[in-house]
C-alpha cells in the first residue's frame, strides 16, 4: 500500500462509515479492487481498518464533546454523591446498556466471523441484505402515529443488538442501529444522535486492542508509520465533515435512497465474483 492508496481508503472510509453503505464493506471492495490485499495480509489490513475507525472516533469526540463532558460530569457526582442531572445519567446508562450486545460478540466473535466472512461474495449478499433491512424498516416506520423522543434502557439494548449484528463487513454499523431505533418508533434524528454516540465505545475499544497488536506484533515491517497516519488523517476529516452534515439533514433523507445504491453494488459483485 502506497501513500495514496492510504489516503483514499481513509477519505472512502470517512464517507460511508456514516452514511448507512457499510464502510468495512466498501474498504473490502476497494482493496480487493485495488489489488492491497494482496501484498498484505488480512491481519494487518483489519488493523489498518481500524486505524481508519480511529480517525473517525476522534472526529466523534470532538463533534459530542459537551455531551461526553456531561457524563463524567455526572459519573463524577454520582460517585461523590452530589447532585447530577438526569438526562446526564439516561444518555450514560443507555450508551452503556447498548454497547453489552457489541462488546460481547466483538469480543468472542469478531475473529471468527472476519475471518470466515472478509470475502467479497458474502460482502455483495450482506449489502443486498441491509438494503432490504432499509425498504422495511422505512416502511413500518411511516406507520407510527407518534414518534417516541426519549430513549429507554430496553430501546437501547435492541438497537444494540441490531449494532451487533453489524460486525460483519457488508452490514452497516450505522444503518443497523439507526434501523434498530427506527423499528421502535424512535424519532429519526433522536436515532441517528444516538447511533453515532453509540459507536464511540464500541470504536474506542477495537481501536486500543488494534493499538496494541500493532505494537506487538510490529506491523510497522508491513505497513510503515506514515501509512497508518496518512490514512488516519484523511478518515478523520472526512468522518467530521460528513457527520455534521448528516446530523443535519439526515432526517430528510428516506432510507430506501441508500437501498438502491446497496442494491446495485450487490449486484454487481454477484456478477463480479460469479
């Protein structure tokens, strides 16, 4: 991998990562296309990938910066006894409660199914999954008289769950947990804060278990420093750039838009690959 091809996958990866396309299906896609995987192996590019993630953490934290700022505010006088707001300690144990079902099969899983899925036919029919996953949810959404605007402990655990299930390249980690809150009547922009919050924790912990294998596994002989960074960089600002953009004006935006892209692209690795 060169120091362009790093840069492109960063800014591929700050574009969809947020936009409900799956942006671990895409890097697979386009580093099969552009023949990285090759020279590299799948060890150190899901390393790679995630340093990508990375880029789009630090975006996250600056972009919710107050309301992260808010729950140590209230994990600090919860622990000292003092008084906290409520919405403070709700926005904390529901992040919380949400993140269980992703941690859990992150953690007993993601080897597994990255190993045994990272291949681009299954890329193609897990794309073409989530766009039906779009055309359904869209659908029974429209039939919810009144939208919910508070998000409780059990929304959350299930738009975890649907998080979960995102581990696999081809599932939007985005898409699915927006869907997830979407099927519960939860008002669209309420969704996506909450689905972008949400892949904070679940981002921070497979970026420092990435950190680390990098280091002792010294991938630096594979992929030099300067790659990891250009390609952080590029994610980083992309990611902030689009973020803001879709907490804006992603309630405008009917999912079934995003299902005819997925659809095609689908397609067309099906016809690639068969």
């Amino acid at each position: 991998m060169n120091f362009i091809e790093a840069i492109f996958l960063g800014i591929l990866h700050g574009l969809t990562e947020f936009l409900p396309v799956s942006s671990s299906g895409q890097l697979v896609i386009f580093e099969h296309l552009l023949a990285i995987n090759k020279n590299i192996n799948d060890t150190v590019m899901k390393s790679f990938d995630v340093v990508l993630h990375a880029g789009t953490l630090l975006a996250l934290l600056i972009i919710f910066k107050k309301e992260i700022i808010n729950i140590f505010k209230f994990l600090i006088a919860f622990i000292s006894g003092k008084k906290y707001q409520q919405n403070d300690k709700s926005l904390c144990i529901n992040l919380i409660i949400g993140t269980i079902p992703g941690a859990f099969l992150g953690f007993w899983g993601a080897d597994f199914l990255d190993q045994n899925f990272r291949k681009l036919i299954f890329v193609g029919l897990f794309l073409i999954i989530t766009g039906i996953l779009f055309l359904f949810t869209e659908y029974f959404f429209k039939n919810f008289k009144k939208q919910k605007t508070k998000i409780m402990s059990k929304n959350a655990f299930l738009i975890g769950i649907f998080q979960a299930l995102a581990i696999v390249p081809g599932f939007s980690r985005s898409g699915f947990s927006i869907c997830g809150a979407l099927l519960q009547g939860i008002d669209k922009q309420i969704a996506i804060h909450f689905s972008f919050m949400l892949a904070i924790p679940i981002i921070l912990g497979a970026s420092l278990l990435s950190v680390i294998d990098i280091f002792k596994e010294n991938f630096f002989n594979f992929l030099p420093l300067k790659i990891f960074l250009a390609g952080f960089i590029a994610s980083f600002i992309i990611s902030f750039l689009v973020a803001k953009l879709l907490l804006k004006f992603f309630r405008s935006i009917p999912l079934y838009f995003f299902s005819l892209f997925l659809f095609l692209e689908g397609l067309l690795i099906f016809y690639w690959e068969i």
